[in-house]
C-alpha cells in the first residue's frame, strides 16, 4: 500500500507541473510496476494495455456518440433549442437565464459533452442575454452550470467510461441518470429563480424584438428530440445495445443535418476532426488511468482500503461522506475524466464490502448503478469548482472580455444547487435507481 501512497503522491507533482495526465498517469504506473515487479514485467504491462485498448469493442460507442454530438452541434440546433426555451419562459424574471438551462440540457442531452454544451451555448444564448441587460455574471454562470449537464444526462461519455470500468450496464446507467439529471435542471431554475428573486437588477424583464424561431428550428429540435427517445427506448427495451445506438444515433444525425440542409461540407470536415481529437485525447488517458490502475490494485491499495474499513467498523454513510469530501477535493486540482478513471478502480471494490442495512443498495448490482450517478455528480461539481472549473476556462476562452471572478462568481448559486442536489442522490438512492429496479 506504501507504494500506491508513494504513486499517487508523485502524480500530483506531475499534475502540478503541467505534464498532461495521459502521460502522468502512464509514467507512474510503468514506473512504480517496474519497481514492484521488475522492468521487463512493466513494459510488457504498457504495450499489452495500448493494444487492448486500442482494439476494445466496447470503446467504440465513445467517439460514435461524439461524432452525433459534434455534427448536431455544427448544424446548428442550439439555436433552435434556446429559441424555443425562450418562447416557453422567456419573458418571465430571470427567465432567458432559466431558457440558458433549458437549452445546456436539451443540448447536452444529444451531444453528450459538458465542454461542447458550455462552448456552444455560450455562443447562443450569451448575445441575447445581453442585448436585454443580464448580469454577465448570472448570464455565464447559467451557461457554465447547464453545460455540467452534458456529463450526466444521456447519452454520457463519462457514464460510458464508468461502465466499461465496472463491468456494469450501460444502459441502465443511462436510464440512471435521467432523473438526476432532470433534479438538476430543476434546482438550477430554483437557483435562477432564488438569485433574481434577492437581486432583481441581475436579470431585467425580456422586452422587445423577441428571439426568431424558424419552422426549421422547430423541425430540427422536434427531430432531435426523437433521435435521443428512439436511443433511450431503443437501449432500454433492449432493441438494440449502446453501441448499436451509438451508431444509429451517429447515422440518423447526419441524415436530419442533411434533410434540414443544416450541415455543410466545411462542418461535416470539422466535426470528423472534432471528433478524432477528442478520441485521441479520451484514449490516451484510458490508457494511462489503466496502466496507472495495474500499479495500484497490484500494490494493493483497494484491498487495503477494504481492510481498513472493515477493522475500523466505520458505517457505509460515513464512508461514502468521506468518498464525496475527497470527490470534491479532487474537483479542485483534476479534470472530469481523469478523476473517473483515476478513483473508479480505487473505490468502486468498497462496495461489495459495506453493508448500507435494509435498502435498495444491499443489491450489489443496484450499488453500484447508484454509486455511478453518485460519482458523476461530484464530477460535474468539479467543472465549475476553482482554481480548475474547465467549463468555466471553456467560457472564458470564448468571452475574453469577462473575468474569471465573474464567471466564479455568476456560477455560486448553482454550485450551492449541485451540492444539494448530490446529498439527496446520495442519501435517498431511490432517486437513481427508482427507474431501474
């Protein structure tokens, strides 16, 4: 256990100084098995693990669902998502904030990127809250919190990797998160709501020329609404598997962008290299979280942590508590996907040693559906938590002019939301699991 204590420190100061976590991850790893088991042993790890990975068929539902996502986004959807969001309850106080919401969510729902969300919407629907007088700061934190839903709501790339590391449903983590997914959306309009209701100069009434919905808007998200039910009841019924889906969604996207004439050719060249980027990137650091992963189960750490637990007699709630405490900690210094694949391994083997006394997690099938939504949602904290905050660094790549404190400061509210929203799925597992049982 020593040595895993030893690995994870030297990460951090790998992390700290700037070396991408793909290649800290697989330098560590190779490192402290080479120290463990000799040199020849580690290399043999490393190139066994490239090519597993490489040619794991599970894995080729991540860049088809990011390939949907990318060509919905460059055929301009958003547009009509936020339009119609506004139509809905735009003229209400606060309310092109709540349409912001709206849209990240009906947004993320088919792109499946909390970044992709962020960026675009902040294109969308940041032009209009200006031009009728919103606080920059409640304006882009409503578009840096709703971007966050991109990670849970399905179909998610996070929830994806989750699955694959566990060895759990796919599909029922995708139905998993769609209740948490709508609570989300739901506090995030309480929190509009309550910051406008204390402060209503933030977000003057909608008045004016109001925001054009074409017919083609209203086809494209009527269309797009039916990609993502026919993907849902399609994996859920069991017509067809998520990687099936993945395919279908990738297949019947380009044919609505093409039907709309939304798509041109520029776009569909630049959501191919959208699309091989972001694989690149996913990969790599798949490859590095299980070369690191190989290193710490052989040191031991999981079973060591799993023995310190049951010697100590600490209850099940109290373990998870701390398990979000150091979620949120870790939200602070790492990225969405390298928090997942770096702590997945570590904690997800607890719980097959906790007893959470008469409920729906003593299935230790349920646990761990619940434990993933649970462990999403920290995530998504963690991409509007300081100093790191990506979707915040994603809206400030796109407006230079607002401050980063703005942007903190516009996204407190809902972060004060998420929190919430984590301590009722955490301790009322029904909420995850009520679809799914």
């Amino acid at each position: 256990m020593t040595e895993s204590l030893v690995g994870f420190a030297v990460l951090l100061v790998l992390i700290f100084a700037r070396v991408p976590i793909a290649f800290a991850m697989s330098a560590v790893g190779v490192a402290g098995f080479g120290y463990m088991r000799g040199w020849d042993p580690a290399f043999s790890m490393l190139g066994r693990t490239v090519f597993e990975t490489a040619l794991n068929y599970s894995l080729s539902v991540i860049p088809l669902f990011i390939f949907m996502g990318n060509v919905l986004a460059r055929s301009g959807f958003a547009q009509g998502l936020f339009a119609a969001a506004y139509r809905l309850i735009g003229r209400l106080p606060g309310g092109l904030a709540v349409a912001a919401v709206l849209s990240c969510g009906g947004f993320s729902a088919v792109s499946g990127s909390s970044l992709a969300t962020a960026a675009t919407m902040s294109k969308v629907a940041m032009p209009s809250m200006r031009r009728f007088g919103y606080d920059d700061g409640l304006a882009t934190g409503a578009i840096a919190a709703g971007g966050t839903l991109g990670i849970l709501i399905p179909p998610s790339v996070i929830l994806i990797l989750y699955g694959i590391l566990t060895e759990s449903d796919i599909g029922k983590l995708f139905i998993a998160g769609m209740i948490p997914g709508l609570l989300g959306i739901a506090l995030y309009v309480a929190a509009v709501f309550v910051t406008v209701l204390i402060k209503p100069s933030l977000a003057p009434k909608a008045t004016g020329a109001p925001i054009a919905l074409t017919g083609a808007d209203i086809v494209g998200v009527l269309a797009v609404v039916v990609l993502f039910a026919v993907i849902m009841v399609g994996i859920y019924g069991g017509f067809f598997t998520p990687i099936e889906a993945a395919g279908i969604g990738a297949g019947v996207s380009l044919v609505i962008s093409f039907a709309l004439r939304r798509l041109t050719r520029e776009g569909l060249y630049a959501a191919f290299l959208e699309t091989a980027g972001a694989t690149a990137m996913i990969f790599a650091v798949i490859i590095g979280a299980e070369v690191f992963s190989n290193f710490v189960n052989f040191a031991g750490l999981p079973d060591a942590l799993s023995d310190y637990i049951l010697d100590t007699g600490y209850s099940a709630w109290t373990v998870m508590v701390v398990i979000l405490v150091i979620y949120l900690l870790l939200g602070c210094v790492l990225e969405s996907l390298s928090m997942i694949l770096l702590t997945v391994p570590v904690f997800y083997p607890l719980l097959y040693t906790m007893d959470f006394g008469d409920s729906v997690l003593a299935d230790p099938n349920l646990a761990v559906i619940w434990f993933g939504i649970v462990v999403v949602v920290a995530t998504e904290i963690s991409l509007i938590t300081p100093p790191v905050g990506m979707n915040v660094f994603v809206l400030k790549g796109v407006l230079k002019e607002v401050p980063l404190t703005t942007i903190f400061r516009g996204v407190l509210p809902f972060w004060v939301a998420d929190i919430v929203r984590i301590l009722l799925i955490t301790f009322l597992p029904v909420i995850s699991l009520w679809l799914v049982m």
